[in-house]
C-alpha cells in the first residue's frame, strides 16, 4: 500500500468516526491498525479498511475484537 498514504486517510477516516486507536506501517509491508469506540462505528471502519483509499490495494484483513484498553484519547499514526 505504499504511495497511496493509507495512513493519513485512515487516521482521518478514524477522527470521522469518533474513534480512538492508532495506525502504523509494519516491517512486513502490512499495515496495522487499533481502534477503540461503539461497536457499530468501529464496523464502519472496518468496511472503510476493506476498500481503503483511492488507488490502494487490499488483499487482506485479519480482525481481532478485542476488550477496550482506554489507553488511547485520540486516533493517530504511530511510529
């Protein structure tokens, strides 16, 4: 997904939404992301990282629910 700033456009996708979390680039190529809010919102995302931004390329999403951590106030890239 390189050149296409997944990144940026998920971090604003997650502000839209009202979310809480993070998203990074990981050494793989892969892209990370946690996000933290209402269960139907976080769906909206979901649906938002399955197709990306304009001209990205998503093969595949792994999802993992998890309980809620609260350690994060606002959604941003990270490292």
């Amino acid at each position: 997904m390189q050149g296409v700033a997944y990144r940026a456009h998920a971090r604003e996708e997650g502000k839209r939404l009202g979310l809480q979390g993070w998203v990074r680039n990981r050494d793989d190529g892969t892209v990370e992301l946690v996000a933290e809010g209402p269960r139907d919102r976080l769906e909206e995302m979901l649906l938002w990282c399955r197709r990306g931004p304009r001209f990205a390329r998503v093969d595949d999403i792994d999802v993992d629910w998890e309980e809620p951590r609260d350690d994060v106030s606002s959604f941003e890239i990270s490292g």
